[in-house]
C-alpha cells in the first residue's frame, strides 16, 4: 500500500511506491491528486508484479507506464468535447428510450 507525508519545507510529498521512497514536488493544493496518483500507480504496479511475476522493479514500472498509457490513449475523447452536443446526444437517447418503454407498458 502507497504511504504519503508532506515533507519538512511543505514543498514537496514524500511518498511510497512498490516500498520505494520518493520526493515529489507538489504545488499547494494539488496534493491530493498527487496521492490519488501515487495509489494508481502503486497498485498497478503491485498487480504486474504479483500478475505476471515480473522481476524488477524497473521492469514493472516499464510495464506498468505502459498500461496506464494504452489506458489514457484508448479512453480519451478524440478532439475538444462539445458539451451542448452531448447533452443534446444524451437528450435524443432519453427520448428515445422513453418512447420504447412507454410501448412496452401497452404489452403488458
């Protein structure tokens, strides 16, 4: 489990990850970003090392780099998000979906 302590200067986060100690600068108030990172990466990395038995930790860092990569490329939204087009998206599936229901009452 990922451990985290706010260094003596406040500048920087003094963290755990695989059982290896790191200082990361973290700028005021983005610290728990950082923690929720630092849990991320710990426990993906933990899974690839307890998963696939694979030896050392740079190799599981590698391994693990590049799941988070392909998770981040394949999730992503290709170009800028149009918000009032999703709305307006998510607006003609509720009505949709609505009207397919209301149908359904009849047949019962």
């Amino acid at each position: 489990m990922s451990e985290a302590r706010l260094s003596a200067d406040g500048k920087a986060l003094e963290v755990t990850i695989l059982g290896r100690e790191f200082r990361i600068a973290c700028p005021p108030g983005q610290e728990q970003e950082l923690l929720d990172a630092v849990t991320y990466v710990d426990n993906k990395m933990r899974d690839i090392r307890d998963g696939a038995k694979v030896m050392g930790a740079e190799r599981v860092a590698i391994m693990a780099a590049l799941n988070i990569a392909h998770e981040h490329l394949t999730t992503r939204v290709a170009g800028p998000l149009d918000v009032s087009e999703l709305r307006r998206r998510v607006a003609v599936l509720n009505s949709s979906l609505d009207e397919a229901l209301s149908e359904q009452d009849t047949l019962f």
